[in-house]
C-alpha cells in the first residue's frame, strides 16, 4: 500500500504529509462540529431536567440551533477593550484552544482509528492539556479588568492543583497496566468484569473486563472524572466562570468568534477527556460483540468500536449536564481543600493499591527461578500459596485492595469532617434561643 | 424551649443530624432530576396538581387561555349598531389615573358652543400607561375596559401614544373577551348611553371606527374568544403613524403642547389665556416651548380633529379640570407649607 | 534526513531564536514572559523532530505547564513590573553583553571540542531517551543525583508551607460577625456594634 | 515578609447577580472580605413623594411596584393602613380572600427566593425551574381573580376588587395538590446536597442580638431565632383565627435562612387549607357596601390623624406610616420597607468571608431592589 502510494506521490515524506493533511483536516473539521452538537446537546438535556423544552426551533428539534448561534457569533461585532492588550486579547482564545484540538491528535477514536499513535499518549495528554492555561492567563490578564483577571487566576489555581491527582489517577493505571499509549488500553480490558482476560480460554471474549470494575479502577475513574469536572470547568467546579460572582471570569471581555473559540475549547477539552476517561478506565471501544466484529469485519468492527467509544464519552458528557443540573458551585478554598485534602492523598493510596495489585499478580508467577519478582522472606515465599492461577491471584487482589480503597475513603472522608467545636450544632449551642421577647 | 403562641408555637427547625457524607445529599439531588428528566419526555403539566412533565407553552402556537379579569392597557367601547360611543368625557378616567397618562378633550357643540356630553378627542400614553385598571373600574358609563390584547410590541415610541380613532373597539369586541363582565353592566351602560345620544348632534360621538369603516370594525368584534384576539391596535395604529417621521412628530408636539398647557395651568395661570401659557411654557422647559408654540399657533383643520382652540381655548370644561388641578395645588402648597412651618 | 525535515528544523530554529531575543528585547515584561512560553515550545516542537517523544513531552508538561505558569503569576502577583515601557537595555549593556557571552563559552566550549559525536549510520534506527531507558537510568546509574533533586523539590515545598504559614500569621484577621459577637459575649461586653458600614444612597 | 494590598472591587451595579440596579463596594484582603458597602438608590421612583400627591386609593396601583414579587401583600400593608386611620371595616370574606392571597404570595416568593439563593450559589437553573414552575400556577390564580399576574391592584380599603371568579377554587385545590409534592422535592434536591451544606454552613451568620439591633425583620430575623412574627405579634385581619407556628432558625446562618423558607411555605400552605375550609363559610361580601363605589375609595378623606399599618410580607414587616391632615390626600407617607432594612447589615454579614460568599448572602436576604430604593 505504502509503495503503492509511494508510487503515486514520490518520496514517503510526501505520502506522510498527505496522510497527516488528511487526518489534520477531518479532525478540524469533527471537533467543531462535536462542539456544535454538545452545546445543543447540554441546552436540551438540561431543558428536560428543568421541566422544559430547550431549543427546538431551528431545524428539526432544534438541531441547527448550533448554527444559528455560529452565524449570531460570527456577525457579532468583535469587541476588543480599549484599555486592553491588543495582540494577547487577540492570541489567547488560540492558545487556549489549540492546544484542546492537539489532544485528538492521539486520541484513537476507534479500533485502528487513531490519527498518530505515539508511544506516551497518556502523557502527551497531560502535558498538552496543561497549555491551554497559559492561554487562559492571557485572556484574563490581556482583557485588563478585575474580573477577567480574577477569573484567570482562579482557573489556572485551579487547573493546575486538579492535573495533580488526575495525573496520579491516571498514573496508577499506568502501573497497572504497564503502557502509556491509550491504543493499548482497550485490549487489556477484554473478558470479564474484575477477572479481565483470564478466562480467556473458557468464555469467549465479552469485552466487559473494564478497569472501573476494579477498586483502584473504581477510585482513579471517579478521581479522573472529579479532576475533567475541575479542568473542564463544569458545574460544580465552575468557579473560574462563576456568572453569579465574577460575570464570566476570563471571557468577560471576550465576544462574537473570540468567545466562541474560548467556549469551543472548554467544551472540546469536557469531550477530549472523557474520551481518555472512557478509553482507559470504561474499556475503550470494548463492549459484547465488539472483539468478535472486530476479528470478523475489520471495517465494519472499527466504524462500531468508534460508535462505542463515542457513545461512553457522550455519557460521560450526560453525567457532566446532569450534575450542572442538579449542583451548586463549591468555593475556591473549598475546591482547593477538596483536591489537596481529599483527592490527593486518595490518589496516592490508589497507587499504592495499584503497586499491591502489581505484586499480587506478578510475585513468583510462572518459572519461579527467573521471575525477577522473587523475594522470599526468610526463604519462604510469602505469596506461594497463592500457586499460579492468575484467577486466584486477580480475586485476591481485588479483595485486597477493595478494603484499602475503601477504607482510604472513608477515612478521608472523616479527617475531612469539620473539627469538633466548628460544626453548626456547636455554633446553634452557642446561640442558645429564646431570650429575645416578643414586642 | 419553644415560645408559645395564641394559636400556635414557634419552633426551631432542624438542621439535621451531623452524620458522616459521602454524597448522599448530592444523590439524591440527582435522583430528584434525572426523574424529571425521564417525565419530560413522556409527560406535558397541563393541570396543577401535577409537578413534573414539561410545562413549557410554546407561545405564538400554543397561548394560555386569558381569564376574563385580564387587563392590560384600557381602550374605549362604541355601540356596534349606532357606532356612538360611550365615553361622555367626564374626565373620571383622567382624575384617578395614577401615572396621569389619559388625556381627553369634550366635544363642543359646534353651532351652540355648548360641550355635549361626548369626547372630541381621546388619548392615552400606552408607553406609560401602567395597567392598574383603575380607569375602567372609575368610568360610570362603561366607555373605557381593559384590553385583553398583549402584543403591542413595536419599536415606534410615538406611535405608543394611542387616540381615540385606535382605542375605539365596538362593544361586540368586548363581549368576546368579556362575556360575564358585560353582561352585569350592559343594561345600565345603554341605558346611560341612550340618554347621552339624545344630547349629542351631527357627527359629534360617532367613533371614527364606525364612521370611516364600520365594515373592518365588525370583523373585528367578531374575533374569537379571548386570547386568540389579533391585535388590532398594532396592525391599525401602527401604520397610522409608521408613514412619516411628521405624523409622529407632529403627536409628540401635540402631546407636549398638552403637557406644557398643564403645566401652565398648574402653575396658576388663567387657562384661556395662551400667551401666558406660552410665557410659562417657556420659563418652566425651554425645549418643550417651541413645540408648544407650534401647537398654539392656529392650526389648519385640514383633517385633524384636534385643534389648538379647542386644546388651549376657552372651553368649559377645561376650565372644570383646570379649576381641580389649582385646588389640588393649593392644598400641595398649603401642605408643603404647613410643613416647612 | 529529508528535505521536510531539514525545512522545519530551519524554521524551528530560527523561531526559537527570534523569540528568545524577543525575551530580551520586549518592554512589556508580561510580553517577554509569553515569548519565553513560545521559545520553551519550539524547543519541545525540536526534541519531537528528533523522535525524542518523552523529553518532548517532559518539556512542554514541565516548561510550557508548569514553569511558564509560575513565572506568569510571579509577575502578575507583583505589583508594578506589569507596566509597560520598563527599559530592559540599560547604559553598560555591552558589559552584560560581555558576561553573558563569556559564560555561554565557559559552558559551550568544553562540551564542543571534548564531546565525541556520534556520527550516526545512514538508516540505523536509534531511539533516543525512551522512557524505560530513562527510568533505568533514574534508578539505576543516577540514583543519587536523582534523590538529592528529589529531597531538594521535597525542601522548597515545606519551605513553601512555612513561608505561607508564617505569612497568614501576620495577616490581619477578619473577624466574622459571629466570632466578633461570641469574643464580646466572652469578655462581657456591650454587643452593640460599632458601625463599620454606612449605607448610603447616591444622590438623585 | 509578604505583604498584600487591600483591592477595591465594584460589585454592581452591572452585575448578574445584585437582584437589580445594586453595588456592592467590596474591600478584600486577598479573598477575605474586609469591608463591604452597599450602595443603592438606582431605581430610586419617589414613591412616598407620589403619595402625597395622589389620592389613597391612587397609591394602591403603586404598592404593587414596591417589591413587584409580593404586590398582593404590599397591597395588604396599605389597606390594613388606611382601614386602620379611616376605620373602615372590613367584611369577613374579604379578610379571608386577603389572607388567602397574602400566604399564596408568601409561597410564591419563598420557592422564588430559595431558588434564585441555589442560583447565585451557582446552581444552573435547576431549583429556580422547579420554583417559578410553581409560581407561575399561583400566578395563574392571581391574574384569574384580580387581572394581573404580578402588578395585581386587588385590594380596595374595606376589602377586594372582586369576588373570587367561580372557576378560582378548583384549580386553588388543584394547586393544593401539588404544593407538597413541590416542598418535599425542594427539600430532597438542596436541603442534604453537601455543596449547599458546604457552602451555607455557619457563612453569613446574623446574631440574634445584631440582627434586633439592626431591626431586621421577616425570615431573615427569625433564622436568627428570634420568634417574631407581626402575624403573632399584632394579628391583623384574621390571623388570630388561623392555626399556624412560626419557623425559627438556631444559628442564623444561610442554611436557617433556607430551611426556615421552606418552612413557612409549609406553615402558608396549612394557613390556605384552612382558609380553603372556612372560606364557604364566611360573611359578608368582597367589600364593605360603604367602600363597596370607586367613587366612595376616591373620595376618602380619613380624618386628621396619624397610622402605622404593618403586615408581615414574605420579606418581612411592612409598615405604612401616613399622617392624614383631613384631605384627600395622605400629608406624610413613609414606607417601612423590609427589604431596604434586612439589607443594612450585609456589611457585617460579609465581613471575614470570601468574595463568593457576598452573592450568597446577598441571595440569602432576599431583596427586591424596587423595595430598597422605592
């Protein structure tokens, strides 16, 4: 194929370019209309929450409602402050969105549907994802107003304390799985749920064996999740924007495209990592019958796994609008309580899970003389009993570190309580009622 | 301890026991949406003893039926068969309107010069007129009711000051919107109107409605019921004023030389005297003077009904409203006085 | 190496270079922070043109993440260097010029002529830094440069804690209306307030 | 050491969270909030200037404008005022129409109220749909009996406009169906959500002794647990004939101020289940047949004299100070406007929280800017 085109075109650098164009541009143009879709999407979901309709006047159930938005930001009039920076007003909305497009640079988006696949695209991620702060920092100090500057402060606090235990998160699914390329994730969640391809031999592959079915699955997805909430923005961690305190944070002064392009890379991030969240911990495009369609019709397997994946983002995307539905905002020092006192260190507990799990699985398997994992204590191995079936190993483990995961939980959960003397009742003690007499 | 009352205590309200959370409360926030969310879909809250399902109205399609107690802004009746109307102008409706944005002239006899019980003109400030109702429940004759028509929506603030040609309606109309409330009044308001008809002449109280176009104006009383009514002020009234920027303007003189006259008056002047009302008009608001002074000027009465003699001249009952306006200044005054002293 | 290649090299060069004289020459020192952020950038953009994906990606989390992000709220937290128009050239700057160039010699000229290059063979596939090569390293030849870092970052954090807690010491603490009210129930005092509001109308 | 700089922000009086034309001049030290300034008197319409120059019965239409949530109740104050320096009676049946519609407007401003605090606490909506659902079905009632939904102009001095219309108690029972439905799902959404206890828990706390200092009045008060309630302190009208409690709060903090709401549109519904009850029952007509003409509410000229008429609003006591001089037109009008004085003490609500909370607070007060500067 590749001499074939070699053929056609020249040089392979010529094919290569040709084939990066291609991918550039179907990614320019689906992310947009991901974007497009997710407004119209959230507006009408949180319609119904509330009892109401949403938009359903443009196009058939309101679905060109996006366009119409599009066309109303592209005639609005482009308000740049007077007082403000002109070119990093002007910049900012691209670095802050740049680089949100360069995450699905590596995001497969199905089975054999990835636009570049590098080795490190967990932390091509990470690092990617963190850019779009500086942009951030540009838009609130470039609109030159307290607000747009507050509201970059706080968002760019905010981002960075959140990567910490979204990295750790993800970081103990590193461990655990030993790869850092998101291609890879998929397969490693075939088979069962909480066995995962260990059976392989005896029940055919059900795609089901996805990591948040594990304790250290379960708590790094639901930290993931709590850190895309937080670096996404979304309710109840829209402080950077928060409308009721600081007008619109750092978009105050932003308007027609260049607001457009600002809420364009917030709700792509919001997609963008929920797509990693459903690769890594929701088992990617696994799901019953997706392996065997795979194996049967590549083609006809990799349009499905990419409607799977798609589907397990916009769910996640759902939960997101259905949260925003139901949720207050949390305050900033309580948003930073939560990821330095709560998150964190549960996030380190879950490596510590993870690294338990490793041990399990790993300690003396198969030829026990040259397994590097072989330590005995006292020359007896602790784990021997544990023999060589991985099924054993893997309940064992699950077990395991269940109770440590819950047990971190809970606990934190209790260090986190209000201290004695703080709490309401004391205070409603303090105010001990009935002395003031009625006139 | 709790304070007991005459029929009742007060009691503190609970707060709830401190207990561990883990995310109960915020569970069952979510429980309560995604309930209403699934309801949306296959429910619509039509009655009100139901609290989930959409409650949307999707309004140029679907409107709310208008309770017959409905007001919004007040327009005037004309009898459908005579096309007489009922307003005798006894200048009730301007006494008690609380932002005073109902304006009226009597009509004059024009052969006696004696006022007829009959309105020669009739204008109300839409723009701020603000729905009290207060006119309609004051007018002994039941001329001036309250609209049921809402979508009077429009960018043309001077076309906002409505005239009698546009707030006539024929009393069909209001049985449409109305039926109960007219038939309590009805016998009584003819009964007054016959007696009213016998004292007028000529054209005198015939609504321009009637008269130019009584052939549009029975279509429109013969509009369905309440809220389904077209908006008749907007369509007719609007494109009255709409061709030029000279028929607005010259509303707006018109309507500031009034103001200005009042002012005048207020300010003690004797009303039949139209210098001093320019003098004063001049002294109190300089930019209202040049308007005023054009509607002094004698005005040619090519086709507008409204003349400066009859706005500023010696009529009767400009004189009763004026002699009023100076009570109720000297008993402000005498207030303010005995205030500061 | 194909023509693409050397093309965008080119061009990553020079627009490193450019806007690292940018740093230095721009008056707004915000400005200057934000070409420092598009040099550290290019940089990552040339370590991937080597195939260096890791140190690539290293860079931008560490450089464009994080240090970029440290430097900008360092200049924004302090009060008057966002100003425009501060001189970055002064009188002597020849003599800076001359220090400056002197210690890029001291660091470069060792590593230029003692350094052995490696000339790679045409089509031999190398990889350059992958991440396991580095982890061994880290834990195996360059263990204990790696602690002492470590220990080091671990030092500036508690240093960081302490400096922010003994600065929340010297805050002036602002008294709730409750704490205020349940002080003066404790020392038996007047609990009427003074007022330390006034709410006024703005004049008509 | 490092040392930070008090930063000066305007909070208002463009903002989408000041409930109006408001501006709230806020001092921080960092995020804490030193010192806080309200300032008001944007939507400044010379209300009680207006008064002494219109008639009493001119006035009613006008009441409606002061805290345009509550018209009903605001209409109340004023007539309970000039019933009282007129001494008109008023008809039983009119006394329980009033009552009707005052609790009515108090379960109309409360499931407002606690929704429009969620909302500036940052929720999306979501409470505030639940709750104007609610309202608008009130409303519905409002505009069939007086014509308005919101400026409703109802009562006249000795009693109401009208008689309620026919088709009225239906759909008033119908309504009655659903309010509980409503308060146990408003109190399933919010009153457990960790996020509102976060951020409602012990911020914003108004001593019981500062809040009586500040005469603060309404719910804001009685979240401070202070029993007062001008219903139970001076009953007006019939409310000495109906059973009701009074809501009272422990710690006076955001969260009494919310559960202490949803409380009394509890203790309202109770009060319109009996009013529902006895209403077939009452005598008399809709209106005193003395006052029963406009032409009689016009030409009311209360003997020389003075009066405070005070009704409990939704927002608090509502007083109406005239001085008749024998005229036809009140000599001194004054409004005792429970929003404008539940508002003084957000200074030292503030005081010690961070920024976010002002909104919050701000929200938990519950103002009209149409009261405050009236």
């Amino acid at each position: 194929m590749l001499q074939f085109l070699e053929n056609i075109f020249g040089p392979s650098w010529i094919v290569s370019l040709i084939a990066f164009l291609i991918s550039t541009t179907v990614i320019l143009i689906v992310t947009p209309v991901t974007f497009m879709m997710m407004t119209w999407f959230e507006r009408r979901i949180v319609a119904r929450m509330q009892d109401r309709l949403g938009p359903n006047r443009v196009g058939p159930a309101g679905l060109l409602q996006a366009v119409a938005d599009g066309v109303k930001m592209f005639t609005k009039e482009n308000i740049t402050p007077r007082a403000a920076d002109k070119w990093v007003h002007l910049i900012a909305p691209l670095v802050a969105t740049g680089p949100v497009i360069f995450l699905f640079a590596v995001i497969p988006w199905g089975y054999g549907l990835s636009p570049v696949d590098i080795n490190v695209s967990v932390l091509f991620v990470i690092a990617v994802s963190s850019i779009s702060a500086v942009g951030l920092m540009m838009g609130g100090w470039g609109s030159n107003n307290k607000f747009a500057l507050l509201g970059a402060m706080r968002a760019v606090a905010q981002m960075v304390s959140y990567e910490i235990p979204a990295v750790i998160a993800l970081l103990s699914m590193v461990l655990f799985t030993g790869t850092m390329n998101l291609n890879k994730y998929t397969e490693l969640q075939g088979g069962l749920p909480i066995l995962g391809n260990t059976l392989k031999d005896v029940i055919p592959d059900l795609g089901l064996g996805w990591f948040v079915f594990t304790p250290i699955g379960l708590v790094g997805f639901m930290i993931f999740f709590i850190c895309i909430l937080s670096e996404g923005e979304r309710t109840p961690f829209d402080i950077p924007e928060a409308d009721s305190e600081i007008v619109a944070g750092y978009m105050t002064e932003y308007s027609g495209m260049k607001f457009a392009v600002f809420y364009m890379g917030q709700f792509l991030f919001n997609y963008a990592l929920s797509m990693v969240a459903s690769i890594i911990f929701l088992g990617g495009w696994n799901f019953p019958g997706i392996p065997q369609l795979i194996s049967i019709a590549p083609p006809i397997g990799a349009l499905a796994s990419a409607v799977v994946l798609g589907a397990k983002a916009w769910f996640l995307f759902f939960v997101m609008i259905w949260l925003r539905g139901a949720f207050p905002r949390l305050r900033m020092d309580q948003l930073m309580a939560f990821a330095w006192k709560f998150l964190l260190p549960l996030a380190l507990i879950n490596i510590l899970s993870a690294a338990l799990w490793l041990t399990i699985m790993l300690w003396c398997t198969g030829d026990c003389t040259q397994n590097p994992w072989v330590f005995t204590v006292g020359g007896i191995n602790p784990l021997g009993w544990l023999g060589n079936s991985p099924v054993l190993r893997q309940l064992v483990g699950f077990v395991l570190t269940a109770i440590i995961n819950a047990g971190a939980f809970f606990w934190l959960l209790n260090v986190n309580r209000r201290p004695a003397g703080e709490t309401p009742a004391d205070l409603a003690r303090d105010q001990a009622f009935g002395t003031a007499s009625l006139p | 301890m709790t304070v007991e009352f005459d029929r009742g205590k007060a009691y503190v309200v609970d707060r709830g026991q401190p207990k561990l959370r883990a995310g109960q409360g915020m569970i069952a926030g979510l429980d309560v949406v995604i309930r209403h969310f699934f309801s949306a879909f296959t429910k619509k809250l039509e009655t009100p003893d139901e609290t989930s399902g959409v409650f949307t109205v999707q309004y140029p399609e679907e409107r709310l039926a208008m309770p017959e107690a409905f007001r919004n802004f007040p327009i005037l009746l004309f009898d459908d068969t005579t096309g007489q109307e009922l307003c005798t102008s006894c200048f009730q409706c301007e006494r008690i309107c609380p932002p005073q944005v109902i304006h009226m002239t009597q009509a004059v006899d024009p052969t006696t010069g004696k006022p007829v019980p009959a309105v020669a003109e009739f204008m109300i400030e839409y723009d701020a007129c603000m729905s009290c109702g207060l006119c309609a429940e004051v007018c002994p004759f039941d001329a001036i009711k309250m609209d049921h028509d809402f979508e009077l929506a429009t960018d043309d603030r001077a076309g906002m000051t409505v005239r009698k040609a546009d707030l006539d309606r024929p009393v069909s109309y209001y049985e449409t919107i109305a039926p109960t409330r007219w038939a309590e009044v009805k016998d009584g308001a003819y009964k007054k109107l016959q007696g009213n008809i016998k004292r007028r002449s000529g054209s005198i109280g015939l609504s321009p409605r009637a008269a130019t176009a009584p052939k549009k104006a029975a279509p429109a009383a013969a509009k369905p019921a309440a809220g389904v009514a077209k908006p008749v002020a907007v369509k007719t009234a609007m494109p009255m004023a709409a061709p030029g920027k000279n028929m607005s303007e010259e509303k707006l003189a018109r309507l500031l030389s009034i103001r200005a006259a009042n002012v005048a008056k207020a300010g003690g002047a004797a009303p039949a005297e139209a210098e001093e009302v320019l003098a004063t008009a001049d002294t109190d608001d300089v930019a209202e003077a040049p308007a005023a002074v054009a509607a002094a000027r004698p005005v040619s009465s090519g086709g507008i009904p409204f003349s400066a003699d009859n706005l500023l001249g010696g009529v009767p009952a400009n004189t009763t409203m004026a002699e009023d306006k100076v009570e109720r200044l000297k008993s402000i005054r005498s207030g303010n006085l005995a205030r500061r002293g | 190496m194909n023509i693409l290649i050397m093309v965008i090299f080119v061009v990553l060069a020079a627009f490193t270079l450019a806007a690292g004289v940018m740093v230095v020459t721009v008056k707004n020192i915000i400005h200057a922070a934000l070409w420092l952020i598009a040099s550290f950038f290019s940089v990552a953009a040339m370590y991937l043109l080597m195939e260096a994906e890791f140190i690539a990606i290293v860079q931008v989390l560490v450089y464009v993440g994080a240090i970029s992000i440290l430097v900008l709220f360092a200049i924004m937290l302090t009060r008057h260097v966002t100003g425009e128009g501060v001189r970055q050239l002064y009188k002597r700057w020849w003599i800076a010029l001359i220090v400056a160039a002197a210690l890029f010699g001291v660091l470069i000229v060792p590593t230029v002529f003692n350094y052995e290059w490696a000339v790679q063979p045409s089509g031999a596939q190398i990889s350059i830094a992958s991440t396991v090569e580095i982890g061994t390293a880290f834990m195996r030849e360059y263990l204990l440069p790696f602690e002492v870092a470590s220990v080091l970052l671990l030092v500036a954090l508690i240093g960081a804690i302490v400096i922010a807690f003994e600065e929340r010491s010297t805050r002036r603490r602002v008294l709730t209306l409750a704490e205020e009210v349940e002080q003066r129930r404790q020392r038996n005092e007047s609990l009427r307030l003074a007022p330390t509001t006034h709410a006024s109308e703005t004049s008509e | 050491m490092l040392k930070t700089q008090e930063l000066q922000i305007n909070i208002g009086p463009q903002h989408p969270s000041t409930h109006g034309v408001f501006r709230l001049v806020v001092t921080v030290d960092g995020e804490t909030i030193v010192d806080l300034k309200p300032v008001f008197g944007y939507l400044h319409r010379n209300h009680e200037q207006l008064a002494e120059v219109s008639t009493y019965i001119q006035m009613m239409p006008f009441t409606d404008r002061l805290d345009y949530f509550n018209s009903m109740a605001n209409n109340f104050g004023l007539a309970i005022a000039v019933e009282k320096l007129a001494g008109i009676e008023v008809p039983q049946r009119a006394n329980y129409i009033r009552v009707l519609m005052a609790e009515l407007t108090r379960i109309l401003n409360h499931a407002a109220a606690v929704a429009f605090m969620i909302n500036d606490m940052g929720a999306w909506q979501t409470p505030l749909a639940f709750g104007m659902r609610e309202r608008e079905k009130i409303l519905d009632l409002f505009e069939m009996a007086s014509g308005a939904r919101m400026m409703c102009n109802y009562f006249r001095f000795g009693g109401i406009v009208r008689d309620l219309p026919p088709d009225f108690m239906p759909l008033l029972n119908d309504l009655m169906k659903a309010l509980p439905t409503f308060f146990d799902e408003t109190e399933r959404l919010l009153r457990e959500n960790e996020i509102l206890l976060l951020r409602s828990e012990g911020v914003g706390i108004l001593p019981k002794e500062v809040a009586a200092s500040y005469s603060v009045t309404g719910p804001v008060l009685r979240a401070s647990g202070v029993p007062y309630d001008v219903r139970k302190a001076e009953p007006y009208s019939v409310y000495n004939e109906l059973d009701f409690d009074v809501p009272i709060g422990s710690v006076g903090d955001i969260y009494d101020r919310f559960l202490v709401r949803i409380e009394e549109m509890r203790q309202s519904y109770r009060i319109v289940q009996q009013v529902i009850e006895r209403l077939p029952d009452t005598t008399g007509g809709h209106i005193n047949p003395a006052m029963a003409s406009i032409g009689k509410q016009k030409a009311l000229k209360p003997p020389v004299g003075d009066v405070y008429g005070r009704v409990e609003t939704p927002k608090g006591e509502l007083g109406f100070y005239i001085v008749s001089d024998g005229s036809a037109r009140p000599y001194r009008y004054k409004v005792r406007a429970p929003s404008f004085i539940n508002l003084t003490p957000i200074g030292d609500m503030c005081r010690g929280h961070k920024v976010a909370d002002v909104v919050v607070i701000l929200g938990s007060i519950d103002i009209v800017l149409g009261e405050v500067d009236r």
